[in-house]
C-alpha cells in the first residue's frame, strides 16, 4: 500500500513529531492566529486528524489587536519523565514552554517563559543525563543576524534558564545560510541536528552531528529538491518509528497554499540519515511523490473541513487572527456572529478586524458555501466571507442608510481602507455566500447560486497560507445586529489542474 505527498494539503507550518507507543503526535506553527499551536494525532505517519490546540490565545495583552506573522512560530514536541512539552518562540518576547500529562486531553498548562530576548526561534530540548539543553535559531529581523545555531542550558523541568547568554555552536554562513529551524535527536552515541538552510522556497534539509553537545558539529546535506517538483524542503522532524526504522516529515512552501506536509523514507548510512529517495549514497535525498507506507495501519483519521454548527463548541478548523472575546459569537441551533465594534481601523480594513472565523485552505480546487440568516440592525453592521491574505477580496452584506447592501470589496495588507468593487440593494433576509477556488490560485465570489465571473489572485499570508472565513462586524459600539449561519460547507472540486 502506497501513500502520496503531501500527506497533509493544508497549511501546517513547521511541523514537529514525536511517537508515543503506536501513536505520532504533531504540533505545527500558529502565528497569530487562536487558538494556537495546533496538535495532530496519527496511528501511520499519513492520516491524521485534530486533537486540539496547545493554548487558547496568546498570552501577550497585545494580541487583542491582529499582528500579522507575529506570535507563536516554529514550536518542537518533546516528551520527559511523563510530561509532554510544547517549546515555542514568540520573536519579540523569547521562548515560552507548556506541558501537559495527556495531549490528547489536552491539559497545556498556561505558557510560561523559560528565555527572555527578541529574534530567539525555533527552540529543542534534549534531555542528556541529568541536564537539560534548547538549541535555538535567530530571526535576523529582530536579533540583526541569522545563520547561526546557538545553545542554551536550562533546568530539566524546564522552568529555568542557566546560561547568562547562549553558546554559538554552528556557523553556516559559509555552508549553510540561513540555517534555521534545528531539532536534537540521538543515535548510536551521536547528537544530530535536524535543520533547514538556504531559505523556505529553495533551501535543502542540513544534519549537523557530534559527540557533544557543544560540539564541534560535522555537516552534511542529507535532502535537496534535485529533479523533484518539491520544492524546499523545508523544517521538520526526524522519527523514530521503532526497531531503528525511521522516517522524516518536512513542510513545502505552496504560496497562497501555505506550508503542507511531506514524509519521507529515512536510511541510515555511514551514521548520516539520507531522506528521500536515495541515488548516490554519497548524495543528498530527493523528496518522494509516492512510497509504500512506512507505518502499515489503515486509518479513518481525517481534518475536519466543513461546520455544520450542530455542537457546544466551534470545529477544530476555526481560528481568528486574534486572542478570541466571548462576546463575538455564540452556538445556539447555528453560529451566531455578532456585529462587533472593535476599533476604526478594524472598519475601514478587514484584515486588521480581530473576529473574522478563518478555515485553512484544504484542498487544491474546492467550494465554499456559507448560509446566514441577516439581522442587521444598523448603518455600518456587516457580515460577509472573505479570502484573506496579503491581498484579499470579499463578499458581504453592510447595512447602510437603513437598507441592506450587497458589495464586493478589495483590501491589503498595506493599504488602511478597503475599496468597494460592487454594490446593490439585497431585500432577502438570507443568503448564501460562496467562494469558489481552482488550482492553482484563482478565486471566484458568488451568492445564492449565482458565481461571479470576475476571478482573484489568492496570495499567501504573512508566513502562512491564505485563509477562507466568514464574519460579522459593525462600526458603533453596542450593536444589536447579527449574523447567524446554519452552515459552512467546503467540497473538493476535481479539475485535471488539481492533480498532482
């Protein structure tokens, strides 16, 4: 039985995985978005579905507003003496930690900080004896240099930091540049590195080992994209699937797409792991586009794409792109959005607006339909669905001068105020959005059946994929108007273009 990358088409940047008897566990980057650090279940490396969420928001005050690209980055998943640990980076404040006994419960303890400091990313733990070690990367937009692999020693549990600074303990900037994204495994007597260099879209996969954990640290190149369509391939995890079998998952930048998951075979050859396809033993690995399950367990495990707002709680897909208020939404007999007033700038821009429900992108052509009831109650109360990244186009319907009107609007990331493409008078007391999305990029709006000619350009985020959503929101603050939505459908669409 064969499986076919990407295992996961959706955006899951930065993943790490780590087994636990017979059941892999992956966590992933975040950004600003909440609920954060999300985590995923598989019983074979390629089926996997959602547990839940590292934390509920973000716990810096500021993340009431939307920051986009900041907040939780590339994050690793460790488990010691019965704790499962979350190390994660927030660039402009340091390295924050949580843990939990069960993660399939789910019961993260609040983050706390382990290091202060602005630019540190990408943080591992290796536990080696009785002490306690983080590697790290440095984000050269706020520390002012990258390239480089620094150590910190901390106490085992976690909650101390005993070093005055970190140690460098790899250069690349003559071999391998932007070295970022490392990762501490063990074999055979040897520490290894698992780390990215080069850059997201056309970098290659580095393996640094030694015998200490200082170092010095011997590189080697282990995959490269070579003849492969995949391009990066970029930061992930090595694993240990049992009896010295191993396997490698790694994101590939796919633009508007995000950053979806690949796994690769693993060899180990003169105590190097080569990943991927393997020509010369002396060279790197390419990324495979098909392999024989590497875990031979059928699975039913899937992510959740559609809502049909029958539970007491929102699916695993929702996230807003800031820390979410209780008093945006509430479920009864559907999701009823309010028309929150947040801040002038959040009226003028959509993507400066905290409560938009935003869903990954999560097949390569596919259609969503979105149905609400309307209860505009005054001027400046909206409620649309958006596609949203650093250009976006939406569709909604904004009460204005009394009446409900119907519009099309543009917005980005540089601009402070959306420009109003279309609009007309909308009587009915229903509607059913739609957004209709064809690989490679291109995105149609329409409503109650009717599909606008007119397509868009769907551009990534700020280190993420673009994202698709509904809303609601309004310009005065209280309102009383809303919007409640019976259902958020999304339903893959085969084109010859969409297969790979």
């Amino acid at each position: 039985m064969d499986y076919t990358n990407p295992i996961l088409f959706q955006d899951f940047s930065d993943p790490d995985v780590i087994r636990r008897g017979d059941t892999f566990y992956m966590i992933a980057s975040s950004f600003n978005h909440t609920p954060g650090v999300p985590v995923l279940k598989s019983k074979n490396l390629v089926n996997w579905k959602a547990v839940g969420y590292v934390f509920d928001t973000l716990p810096m005050e500021r993340f009431k507003d939307v920051y986009h690209g900041e907040g939780a980055w590339a994050p690793s998943l460790r488990f010691h003496n019965g704790l499962y640990y979350a190390c994660i980076p927030f660039p402009d404040e340091g390295i924050y930690v949580s843990s939990c006994t069960d993660i399939e419960k789910g019961d993260w303890s609040k983050p706390w900080c382990l290091i202060e400091g602005k630019g540190l990313e990408d943080p591992c733990p290796i536990w080696l004896e009785d002490k306690c070690y983080v590697v790290i990367a440095f984000a050269k937009s706020r520390a002012g240099f990258n390239s480089c692999l620094g150590l910190y020693e901390v106490t085992p549990d976690l909650k101390t930091n005993l070093s005055d600074t970190y140690t460098i303990i790899y250069d690349g900037h003559n071999m391998n540049p932007t070295i970022e994204g490392p990762k501490f495994n063990t074999r055979n007597g040897w520490i290894y590195i698992m780390a990215p260099a080069g850059s997201v879209k056309t970098g290659w996969q580095v393996c640094l080992r030694s015998k200490n954990i200082y170092g010095p640290y011997e590189p080697k190149i282990v995959l490269m994209q070579n003849d492969s369509p995949t391009n990066g391939p970029h930061q992930g995890a090595l694993i240990d699937l049992k009896n010295d079998e191993w396997a490698f998952i790694h994101f590939q930048d796919l633009k508007c797409y995000g950053r979806i998951v690949h796994l690769e075979p693993v060899k180990w050859i003169n105590d190097w792991p080569i990943c991927g396809r393997v020509g010369d033993e002396l060279l790197a690995g390419s990324p495979v586009l098909k392999h024989e399950f590497l875990v031979n367990k059928k699975s039913n495990f899937k992510l959740e794409t559609s809502d049909l707002f029958h539970k007491d709680k929102l699916g695993f897909m929702w996230q807003t792109p800031a820390n979410k208020q209780p008093n945006w939404y509430k479920l009864e007999n559907g999701l009823i959005l309010n028309c929150y007033y947040h801040s002038l700038k959040a009226s003028l821009a959509l993507n400066q607006t905290p409560n938009l429900f935003l869903t990954k992108l999560a097949y390569p052509s596919f259609k969503t339909t979105a149905f609400c009831e309307l209860k505009l109650a005054q001027d400046g109360d909206e409620v649309g669905l958006c596609y949203m990244g650093s250009t976006y186009y939406y569709i909604c319907v904004k009460r204005l001068q009394g009446k409900n009107h119907l519009q099309v609007r543009f917005g980005a990331f540089n601009q402070t105020e959306d420009v109003v493409l279309f609009d007309c008078l909308y009587e009915n007391r229903e509607i059913e959005f739609t957004l209709k999305f064809t690989y490679p990029g291109m995105y149609q709006l329409g409503f109650n059946k009717t599909i606008f000619k007119q397509q868009y350009q769907a551009l990534p985020g700020r280190w993420i994929g673009g994202k698709v959503g509904i809303y609601a929101r309004g310009t005065s603050n209280p309102s009383n108007g809303y919007a409640k939505f019976k259902y958020y459908k999304v339903k893959a669409v085969k084109t010859n273009e969409s297969k790979r």
